[in-house]
C-alpha cells in the first residue's frame, strides 16, 4: 500500500505543528522530513505521514474515523455514516 503525503496547507493547525504553511514548512526544514513533489497545480511539497510527530499522527487518525483527538464525535462524521 501507498503511503499517504501531505502538504504543508493541509497539515497547518494540527495537533503537534505549527497553524500555517509556512510554520510547517519551516519545521519540515528544520526536521529534515522526506518529501516529494507536489502534482497538484501551485507546486510545493508533500510530506509522508511517517515523518510527522506522533502527535500529528494520532490527529489524523482520529480524524479518519471521525472522532477528535480526545476520542469525540467530530460533528457530522460518524463512522456510521
């Protein structure tokens, strides 16, 4: 399976970074994170999900199965849906 990357706009104001592009981007640099050209229209960088704090990571879980961070129902998102 196809590690799933991110770009700085979409990881700013997560648990664990900086709340704007350029703050992540800055610490992708300080941190020396992997990446990979972006495709999308505007360029930049994305960056792998395993490079980014644990913190991060728990986030973005919890977000994929519709809760926050604290195990809370994220408003219109539930697993049943």
């Amino acid at each position: 399976m196809k590690e799933q990357h991110l770009s700085a706009a979409e990881l700013a104001g997560l648990a664990g970074l900086p709340t704007t592009e350029r703050g992540v981007r800055k610490r992708a640099v300080a941190g020396a994170w992997p990446s990979r050209a972006r495709s999308a229209a505007g360029g930049g960088r994305e960056y792998p999900l395993s490079c980014l704090p644990a913190e991060t990571q728990t986030a973005l879980a919890a977000r994929a199965l519709g809760r926050t961070s604290r195990g809370e129902e994220v408003e219109g998102e539930s697993v049943d849906n």
